[in-house]
C-alpha cells in the first residue's frame, strides 16, 4: 500500500475527527497541526515497520446546513 486516504470533519464538540478509508484507524485533534501528527501515529501505530503507506491523504468535508 502506497497510500492511505482519511476524511476528516469537524468534531462535535469543535476540533477535528479523522477516519481512514478501508482500515480501522480513528484519531481526533482540536488543531490542524495536532491532527498532523495524531494522523501520523495513528498510522505507524496500525500498521508493521516498513508496511507502513508512504503518502498520507487528508480529505476535508465541510458541511453547512441552512434553514428554509
């Protein structure tokens, strides 16, 4: 695996929350730096030295809800 993608949203209670797509990696941050480096350890703590993807993507998803 080269490559492993996460989509990340808004926490509920503010700060972010990340999901990797295809594995059972989970972390959440209240920084855009802090989620950096959870993201990073979350994926070296999942997987075996060397197994590890080399490109880490972040897919952001905004949502907005209006009134009518």
């Amino acid at each position: 695996m080269n490559e492993i993608l996460f989509v990340v949203e808004s926490g509920p209670e503010g700060g972010y929350v990340a999901k990797a797509l295809g594995e059972s990696i989970f972390t959440e941050a209240d920084t855009l730096e802090e989620l950096h480096t959870n993201v990073r350890d979350a994926v070296l703590c999942h997987f075996e030295a060397g197994a590890a993807p080399k490109m880490i993507r972040l897919h952001f998803v905004h949502e907005e809800v209006l009134a009518v």
